[in-house]
C-alpha cells in the first residue's frame, strides 16, 4: 500500500485522531506543491551527501529561486547541527503496527540514530509559515514508534522530535518518553477503530485539512456560536444575518477573556470562511446556482512581453537607449553564497542586512519569546 493511498497517515494523525468524521481533503494547493518540491531537493542532497556525491549536490538548485534555495540550505544546517552515526532519508516505513491499518506505510523526511547516546531522533520539514511545535507532534510519534517496533535490535533511550521550518527560522526540539510513544499508538489504534461512528467533533486542527470543511453541519454551529456568542441556526436568515453584524461590532467591547476564546477560533473561522467561499467558487464555476451569487472577470494580470529579446530589439527601433533597455544588479547572498566554499561563507554575513522582524499573533504555547512591548523602544527613538 502506497503512502498515498493510506487512509489514516501520519500527517493527518491531528485530524483522524480528535474527530471521527474526519477525512483527508485530496486537493492540492501551489504552496503543497512547493513544498513537496522542496522536500525532494533536501532528500536528494541529503542521499547525495551520504553517497559522497558533492559533485552533483549544485543540481537540485537549479530551478530554485534565492528564497527557496536559502530555505533549502537553512534544513540541511540544521540536519548537519544534530549528531547522529546512521539516518534513513525518506525511507518508507511500515505504520500499521502503530496505526492499525492493515498494510499502510508511511515515508518520515529523515531518521537520525546516534549509536553513542542510543538516541533516535525523527525530523520533519516545514515550508510553510505557520508556527508547528514539536513538543507531542502525533505525525513524528507515529514514525518514531513505527520505527521502533520495525528495528526492535536498535537500543533506544531517548526519543526527540524535530521540526524544521527555514520560512520562520526555527528549529523547534522536543523530547518524548518511550511510555508516550507506546500511548500514541494505543489512542491512534483506538481513533482508527472506531472512525467513522459518531458525531463529527469541530476543531481548528482537525478541520483545517477536512474534505468536510465549510460544508460540515457541527463546523458551522461551532463558528458561528463561537462569532456570534449564541447557539444560532444557519437557517435563520435576515436574523442570522444581524446577529453576525452584531457580534462584529462587539468586538471591540468584549472582555479580554472573551477575546481570547474568540482569538482561539480566529484560525479556525478564517479556514470555515475559505472553504464556504472556495464551495460556492466550485459550484459556480461547475455551473451550478448559488441564489445570490455569480462569478465574474477579475483584474486582468500585470502586463509582460511575449518575447523579452524581440521586445528588446523593438524598444531599440522605437529609439529607447540601449543602456536603459537592460538592467544588471549585484548577485543575491543565496546566489553569492552557492559560489562560495562553505568555510568563506560566513564572510558574507558582514556584507548582508536583514530587515527587521514585523510582530506576529502567536499562542501562548509558541515557542518564540513574547515581545516586551512596553520596554522595545530606547530613549533615543523617542
């Protein structure tokens, strides 16, 4: 059985495990895509790098833009920081030990072992821009204890967690016991067992990648008793109409505590917002009534030549000068720094600026330190 061809896979292990409704959205955004994209380029230099291969590391980056190419480079430092004496690249690995599913198999990103220390450590990378903690990640519980119960002559002590994100430069560790892994497989045997019984349970974990999202009849009470602070009916119209107005106005007014709870659904209302949004685009476009609704041309795209060298001769024959036809700037330090031998890259950092860090939203939980909003400003800014 193919990866993709299981049902329950680690990946979605937040979803299937908190709500028996759940299943996986099989659709594909350009951001998936991009991220499948680069997690091949990390696996092929990584296998590279093992094979002893540095003459065809270059590659892989070919067709990568700088931001890309950086964010390449950022997993395989943090890959080489961690001390290991065996690792297993994108290895599929049998879960249904763990998971109960009968012939499924799951691919890690990476699998570290460190024979002095008896500690093995599973790491995912993360391109997108949402903050994933590793403290109890049920996606790498469920490789590390399938990779456990698959080499049983392995000794291991000690079990950690990694998560790589290069688009928010962190690199987030967490610890697990060997007794949590053995409960994650219990609860995960337990979620598969008995998934598809009972009511569907909303959440802004299990939601977000549910083909059920937006269309799910205990989502929409969950979001709109969350907005409108009121068990309301969908079916109500005009009046659920105003009482969305309401809640919106009340924004402003509400006690911390109850902006807080609201904060907490915020993820989870805009996903619920998207989804309504993207079903009535697809029964549209489908050709399918949505009373009130009709689609329409957009803005039409940037302007841009059909053919850059013709367009250059053109422009020439129009008169423009031919310095101000072609434009040449300083290499990027991605650029720069795929020139350069590893031991003269950190020369570079003396030539390079970073703009600041704009401040974010993050939960409580967040591993980043809070901001000290009221002690940020020196005497001098003032």
């Amino acid at each position: 059985m193919s990866d993709n061809e299981v049902m329950f896979r680690p990946s979605g292990a937040e979803g299937w495990m908190n709500c028996t409704r759940w299943q996986s959205d099989p659709s594909e955004s350009e951001y998936a895509a991009e991220g499948t994209m680069l997690h091949e380029v990390v696996a092929s230099v990584l296998v590279q790098e093992i094979n002893k291969m540095p003459e065809e590391i270059s590659k892989p980056y070919a067709s990568l833009t700088d931001e890309q190419a950086e964010a390449v480079e950022f997993c395989l430092d943090a890959v080489n920081s961690i001390e290991y004496a065996e690792r297993w690249v994108e290895t599929e690995l049998d879960i249904s030990s763990v998971t109960g599913e009968k012939g499924a198999t799951g691919t890690p990103d990476l699998v570290l072992y460190n024979s002095a220390d008896r500690w093995l450590t599973v790491v995912d990378f993360k391109f997108g821009r949402m903050p994933v903690p590793a403290r109890y990640n049920k996606q790498l519980m469920i490789y590390a204890q399938a990779w456990k119960n698959a080499n049983p002559d392995y000794d291991v002590r000690q079990v950690w967690l990694v998560i790589v994100q290069p688009r928010l430069n962190m690199v987030d560790h967490a610890e697990v016991t060997l007794s949590e892994l053995l409960d994650i497989e219990y609860r995960a045997k337990d979620a598969v067992a008995v998934h598809g019984t009972g009511e569907a349970t909303p959440g802004e974990k299990q939601c977000k990648w549910c083909r059920h999202a937006g269309r799910c009849e205990a989502q929409n009470q969950y979001v709109l008793t969350t907005v409108a602070d009121d068990f309301v009916d969908a079916s109500e119209g005009e009046a659920l109409m105003r009482k969305m107005h309401n809640a919106i106005e009340l924004v402003d007014q509400v006690d911390t505590a109850t902006l807080a709870r609201m904060t907490r659904a915020a993820d989870l209302i805009e996903e619920w917002v998207g989804k309504v949004r993207q079903r009535s685009f697809d029964l549209l476009s489908a050709g399918q009534p949505v009373p009130g609704f009709k689609l329409v041309s957009g803005r039409a795209g940037n302007r841009k030549w059909k053919d850059p060298t013709e367009a250059a001769y053109g422009l020439a024959a129009l008169g423009v000068d031919h310095n101000n036809i072609y434009k040449s700037e300083v290499l990027s330090p991605a650029q720069a720094e795929k020139l350069l031998p590893k031991d003269k890259r950190d020369e570079l950092e003396k030539m390079v600026v970073r703009s600041e860090p704009k401040p974010v939203l993050a939960s409580e939980h967040d591993k980043r330190p809070a901001i000290d909003v009221l002690n940020q400003f020196t005497l001098g800014d003032k």
